[in-house]
C-alpha cells in the first residue's frame, strides 16, 4: 500500500483530473468528427445508389430503344425507313455493330450501356466502406471515452476523501489505470484513410 500512496497526493490526483479531463475532451471532439465523417460518407453512397439506380434505368430504357430500333431496321424493305433506324442508334450500338455486325447485342455492349451505372454503384460502394470505417473508428474512440470518464469518476472521488483515507491512493491508482488503458485503446483505434 505505501508504493500507492504517490497516487493519493494533491499534485498527481490534480494532474490526473487535468490530464484525463483534456484527454476525455479530445476524444470526444474526435468522436464526433468520426459520426460526421461517417454520416457524410453515408450520405454520398446514398446518393451515388441513388444516382447508379436512376443511370440503370435509363440505360434500360436506351436498350430497348436499340431494340426497337435496330429490330425495325432489320425487317423493314423501305430504304428511307431503314435509314431513320439506323440514324437512331445509340452511339453504343453503333460501335457494337461495328465491332461485331453479326452479335450487336453483345456484352460488350451492355457492359457499355450500364457503364456509368456501374460506375456511380463502385462509388456508392466505396462510401459505405469509408463510412463503416469512420463507424468502427468513432466505436473505438467511444471505449476510449468509457475508461477516460471512469478515470475521471475516481480520480475525482480520491480528491473528496481525506489525505489519511486508504481508499485514496487506491482510487488515485485506478484513474492512473483507466488513462492508461485510455492511451492503449486510443493508440489501437482504427485509423481512416
């Protein structure tokens, strides 16, 4: 008990509420940037989804304007008419047919036509990852904060008891734990980017 008695002293317990105070702050200030970060991470994934979702349906709607189109050239016997289909082509299924006039419709040329689809999905994709590392970040720095405010609690209620009182160094001790731990758990959280 008497190598606890340093942690029952004014000066240690008054630098241990200082300490744990301004580290618990800190934390905390970085805590909620990791919400923000994450909540603005989740908002743009959103709308990437969003937008993927909307560039689908309309490459959707552009392939059966192909279809339509490209079926109405292949049966029609009037020149002109053939003319104004193949004049309506998507750019996509003009280089699709000249790359393979025998299979226009080729993969090829739905990989082209839901390119930007996929593309705004990759996007969305890689925000909700960013925003589930800012989540699992802000957790991190949440535990911080649990062991810095139990820290804070004891050092706290050694400063209350008397200088005499046996459960004063001990208390000392335990908030000198909890910023340790504090420090360890802080060090270990996840870092973004």
């Amino acid at each position: 008990m008497k190598s606890l008695q340093i942690f029952g002293k004014e000066m240690v317990l008054g630098a241990l509420i200082a300490i744990l105070s301004v580290f618990t702050a800190f934390v905390s200030l970085q805590g909620s940037t990791a919400d923000s970060k994450q909540n603005e991470s989740e908002i743009l994934g959103m709308q990437s989804l969003n937008d993927g979702n909307a560039e689908y349906l309309s490459a959707n709607q552009f392939i059966v304007y192909d279809f339509t189109m490209f079926d109405g050239w292949y049966t029609t016997d009037d020149e002109a008419k053939a003319e104004y289909y193949e004049s309506s082509y998507s750019d996509e299924l003009i280089a699709a047919i000249e790359a393979n006039p025998e299979d226009p419709f080729s993969e090829d040329y739905y990989n082209a036509m839901y390119a930007s689809a996929n593309e705004l999905w990759e996007e969305s994709d890689a925000a909700f990852e960013t925003a589930s590392e800012w989540d699992n970040r802000g957790d991190s720095l949440q535990l911080v904060i649990l062991f810095t405010a139990l820290g804070l609690a004891f050092s706290a209620w050694a400063s209350l008891l008397k200088e005499e009182s046996n459960l004063r160094p001990l208390f000392g001790f335990a908030a000198a734990a909890m910023l340790i731990v504090g420090l360890v758990f802080y060090l270990g959280a996840p870092v973004v980017g």
